[in-house]
C-alpha cells in the first residue's frame, strides 16, 4: 500500500483553494453582468401618427439611484415630463415638465469653443479648399 507524504496534502489543498477562488469569482462576474444588463435596459413606447412618423414616446429609467420613472416626449407639442415611480405609495409624481420649442432655435447656449458659428467657418474653408483642388 502507497504511503501518504506529507508534502502532497499542501498541494492538493492549495489547488483546491484556488479553483475555490476561480469558480467563485466566476460567479461574481456572471452576477455583474446580470445586474447591468438589468439597469441599463429600459421599456420604450411610442404613439405613431397617420403619416407614419411617431408624435410621442415614452422611457423607463431611473431617475434617481433608488428610483425608477418615466420620460415621455410629446414631439407633437414639443414638451417633455419626467416621472418619478414611489413604490410605496404606487403613484406618479411629475418631477419635471419642459417646452423644448424653443430650445431647439437656440444656435448656442452653454457651449464652450468652438462655437457653431466657428464650425460653420471651417466647414465653409473646407468646402472652398476641395473645390479649389478639384
């Protein structure tokens, strides 16, 4: 009969360990990845009009790190509301309500350079030298 050495069992459970470690952390990856895929998708709806184009839509997301709502665009009126879901209560609660009409005229609003105006100059520069080499 083959006589045990000491000096196997330190191996055997240091290998052991590891593997121990290994399907462990495999473990925790998979549940990483379950989680984000869970907190990065959301439900989305929209209201299509006759012609085919949508007038409205609506997102799911958090809106807080504990909360979850609602982002519903009304492109036909040009606004946009957020929703706050409070589980405790089950309700609504409108956090936000915005006319973005007019937001979309502004050329420039809270941007540092370059500017649109300097933007549409390189582009005008371009455009000359293409056709200059052409």
């Amino acid at each position: 009969m083959a006589e045990r050495s000491p000096h196997n069992q330190p191996r055997r459970s240091a290998s052991a360990a590891k593997w121990l470690i290994a399907a462990l952390l495999a473990v925790i990856a998979a549940c990483l990845v379950i989680e984000v895929g869970w907190t990065t998708s959301s439900a989305r709806a929209q209201v299509v009009g006759a012609g085919g184009a949508p007038q409205a839509f609506a997102v799911a997301g958090k809106v807080t790190p504990e909360t979850y709502g609602l982002y519903l665009v009304d492109l036909k009126r040009g606004t946009i509301c957020v929703y706050q879901y409070l589980p405790a209560s089950r309700r609504l609660r409108l956090m936000a309500a915005r006319l973005f009409v007019y937001d979309q005229q502004l050329e420039d609003f809270n941007n540092e350079s370059p500017t649109p105006r300097e933007v549409k100059k390189l582009v005008e520069q371009q455009r000359s030298l293409r056709t200059a080499k052409d």
